[in-house]
C-alpha cells in the first residue's frame, strides 16, 4: 500500500473525503518526525511505539574494492509494534 492508497482507504473507512484525509496523514507524519527530530519518543498504544537509536560510528568495507571506510555515528528512528498490531499479523 502507498500513500495515496492509504489516503483513499482513510478517506473512506472514516467518512472524510480525501483532501481531509490527506492533510491528516501528512499532520500525523509530521508530528512524528518533529518528535522524533526532537528527540522524544511517540507511542501510540496497542499500535507501537517510534523512538530514535544512537548508531555508534563505525568501520565498514567498500564491497567493489575491499577498502576500508568509516561509517559516522547516526540517529535513525526505530518501530516497535505494539501487541494487537503484532496479534493483527499473526
């Protein structure tokens, strides 16, 4: 599913119409990714949670040439599902 189906699916499981839906789904990312930016974790029960890791820099292999390379340390988000999301999957 991409966005644009997602938007149409919301659009019609909740009765908006799509350029509601829309703005919605683009609040809804926003808000995530500014707290994450910031730092602070976002949990949304039942679903899971998003968090930000610290990646420790590290040495890494050019897979062409076999040369080594340094990797710098990285902050990237992180999903963790929460249970009726992962009893939803089973």
């Amino acid at each position: 599913m991409n966005k644009k189906q997602m938007v149409d699916s919301l659009a019609q499981k909740s009765g908006m119409t799509k350029a509601d839906a829309q703005k919605a789904l683009d609040g809804v990312e926003d808000i995530i990714s500014e707290q994450l930016k910031n730092g602070d974790q976002v949990a949304l029960p039942g679903f899971g949670t998003f968090t930000v890791a610290e990646r420790k820099p590290r040495t890494g292999r050019n897979p062409q040439t076999g040369a080594e390379i340094n990797i710098p340390a990285a902050r990237v988000p992180k999903f963790k599902p929460g249970k009726k999301l992962k009893e939803a999957v089973s």
